[in-house]
C-alpha cells in the first residue's frame, strides 16, 4: 500500500509541480516579487495538502512565535525535498541560498530568478562566499529572510553533523538574528528514495540567537540548539509512530538517546 500511495503521490506531484509553473507563468512573471510569492505559497499549501490525502502524511509546526519581524537568517536542518517548499509558508518574501545549477532548469530556474533567490557557485568558494553574503545582505534590509542549511545538503536522520563556516560568515558579517529550525521530514520523505510515508512530520522553530557573540561561541550554539531539536523530533518519531521505519543511522542516533 505503502508502495502505491507512493507511486500515486509522486506521479502527481511532479505533474501538478510542471502545471502549475505553466499555468500559472503568465501572471507570476507579470506581477511584482511580492505579489507572486502568493501563487508560489498557494502551491506549497497543495503539496502539503496532496501529501496529507494520498499518503496520509500531516505536518505541525512548533514554535512559531519565536520567528522575528522583519529581515533575518532562518538556519534550518535540510532532511529532505519536503523541507525546500513546506518552509515557504512561515515566510513573507523569503530568499533560498542554494546551488546555482537549480537556477538553470527551465521554468523552474525561471520561477527562483524571478522570486529572487540567491544562487551560489560551489566551486569558487571564497568568491562565492563573498557574493552570496552581499546579495543576503541586500535581502535583509529589504526586509526578506534568509532561509540557509547550515550543512549545505540534505543529511540523513541520525548522521554526523557537517556544519559548513558559510554561516557564521553570515551571522558576522551581516550582524543579524538567526533563527535555528529542526526537522524530522526525512524520515517520511528519505533521500534518493522513491517511498513516502505516512504519519506528523514536525517543523521546531527555536527562539533566534542574537547578534554580537563570538563567532565560536554563536557555531556551537547554533549547532547544538539544532541537532538537540532533530534528536528530540527523531526519538520522538521512534517511539509515538511505529509505521515509520528508521534508517541504520537514525536507529543507531535514538539506541543512543535511550541509554
């Protein structure tokens, strides 16, 4: 069943996903940034809703009075695709640091070029470092937020932390708050895998770290605010959702947490 469901969901998301930029093309790239983050959120809101009635998969998000007003970096753990578009809605006119080869798939590229997202180019990286931080920069005092992964791709549930300096970089140099947000979506939504599962995914937003700390000090807070919130989703998973299988790392991380 669970196969089916998948393969259901998958075919309609994709398809939906292709229609919806055709369909929807003339008017987003005739209004301005603003206005068409209302046809990109609405279409977030159908992902989430064609998850919840094909696969049976719901969402909650913790924690949301702890986002600030105005501009600032949401650092969030990246699990899964589903972190990429669910996030969307807790925004008023976010920009994504991502990798610049997204922004050259077409239609799609397209959408992320005319929304103002922030491409970066992996293989320069002290130059890339340099253009991604001022293009932030400008975001933020437009009033946007920044929405980064801190390990620069998705990680699977349980492993190792990777924490890149890109960040921190960030957190220097543009003097703002940052915002740590924990998932547990790749549990439900795995990587390079074609089966979704059904069950809560969550979404915990932590109260932002302000500017000013010693950049050693603001690396260790960030990353263990973070990874403390992904275990307590994890375990939390392991032990209220039994239909959820765990990965070898995630099974090893909550064998861990229960000692």
């Amino acid at each position: 069943m669970i196969f089916i469901r998948s393969l259901i969901f998958n075919v309609v998301f994709y398809v939906n996903l292709f229609l919806y930029m055709v369909i929807h093309a003339p008017v987003f790239f005739l209004r301005s940034r603003k206005k068409g983050w209302g046809i990109v959120k609405r279409w977030a809101h159908l992902c989430g809703w064609l998850q919840k009635i094909i696969v049976g998969t719901k969402y909650e998000v913790i924690g949301r009075e702890n986002l600030p007003e105005g501009g600032f970096i949401a650092a969030s753990k990246h699990q899964s695709f589903w972190d990429t578009y669910s996030l969307l809605p807790l925004f008023d006119e976010p920009a994504y640091i991502l990798k610049r080869e997204l922004m050259w798939i077409p239609f799609f590229g397209w959408y992320l070029k005319k929304a103002g997202q922030i491409p970066v180019n992996r293989g320069k990286r002290s130059v890339a470092l340099r253009d991604m931080t001022a293009k932030a920069e400008e975001a933020i005092n437009e009033g946007r937020q920044i929405i980064i992964y801190p390990e620069g791709t998705r990680k699977a549930p349980g492993s190792e932390p990777a924490y890149k300096y890109g960040i921190a970089h960030m957190y220097r140099q543009m003097n703002c708050k940052v915002v740590p947000i924990a998932v547990n979506s790749g549990l439900f939504w795995p990587r390079r895998s074609f089966l979704r599962y059904p069950g809560k995914i969550t979404i915990k937003i932590f109260p932002p770290i302000e500017p000013g700390l010693e950049l050693e000090v603001f690396q260790k807070q960030l990353i263990e605010c973070i990874e403390a919130g992904c275990d307590e989703l994890l375990l939390d998973v392991a032990n209220n959702q039994p239909q959820v299988p765990l990965n070898e790392a995630a099974q090893k991380r909550v064998d861990e947490l229960r000692k």
